[in-house]
C-alpha cells in the first residue's frame, strides 16, 4: 500500500508548546487520529497569532483548510506535552502550505510524533469567494 511522504523544511520560524488533555483520549487510551486535526488548528492559530494575524481577520478576509496531510509516527497519552513547530511556505496567488512537526518530550529528549502539511486558501465567507493573498499577509510571510 503507497504511503504519502511529506517534504518539510529543514527550519521552522515559530514554536507552540500544546498539552494533551484527557478529552483528547479515545477508546484506544492514546490521542485519537481526529484530535491531530484539532492540535495542527492550536497551532495554526498561535502561529498566525505570533505574527499579528488571526484566521478571520487577514485583509478582510479569512482562511479555509484546503487539503491535509498527516504522517503518524508515535502515540501520545494524557499528560504529554506536544512541541508543535510550524512554518509557512509553497505560496501561490491564493493560498500557501503550513507545515508542522510535532514532537513529545520525554527523558529531556523530543520524539518525533507526527509530520503534517495543511494547504490554506483566503476565502470571503461574506461572498463566498477565494481571494488573492492580501498584501499585509504577503509583506509579512513571503521571501523576497
């Protein structure tokens, strides 16, 4: 069976610090499949945060998920501390990747816990239209 395999950068420009809690246990006694969504959204958010944005307020407009992709490597349990490095890249006129690479601690050391990479388009929810990438936004993210 093809596995998909994820090509995430070497750096990551910001760090969210996410605890699991004990609503995120499924039947399994470990963080169900689901809840990975949920944690890469946390991270999404303060990410956006950290650089002024919120996912409703860029440019006027906001962001909608368009694809995503998650790597499972590890289980996480109650009480883990996940370390959600996140990084934007893959711009285009509408839209751009956020990749992520969330880690536990464990011993003083990180274990790989998942790679993931979710695509995000600007999107009016008013009119219910993609949108080009507002300039405040590129300014900020994109290399020159």
């Amino acid at each position: 069976m093809a596995r998909i395999k994820l090509n995430l950068p070497d750096h990551y420009s910001f760090v969210a610090y996410i605890p699991v809690r004990i609503t995120d246990i499924n039947y399994g006694g470990h963080v169900g499949n689901d809840i990975f969504l949920s944690i890469l959204h946390e991270a999404r958010v303060q990410y956006l945060g950290y650089y002024g944005f919120k996912e409703f307020g860029i440019g006027g407009f906001g962001l909608i998920m368009t694809d995503v992709a998650i790597e499972f490597k590890s289980e996480l349990f109650y009480g883990d501390k996940i370390k959600a490095s996140v990084s934007a890249g893959e711009f285009s006129k509408i839209g751009f990747d956020i990749f992520y690479k969330l880690e536990k601690e464990s011993a003083e050391k990180f274990t790989l816990v998942a790679r993931a990479k979710t695509g995000m388009i600007f999107y009016d929810y008013a009119t219910r239209k993609i949108k080009d990438m507002p300039k405040d936004f590129e300014s900020a993210f994109c290399p020159r």
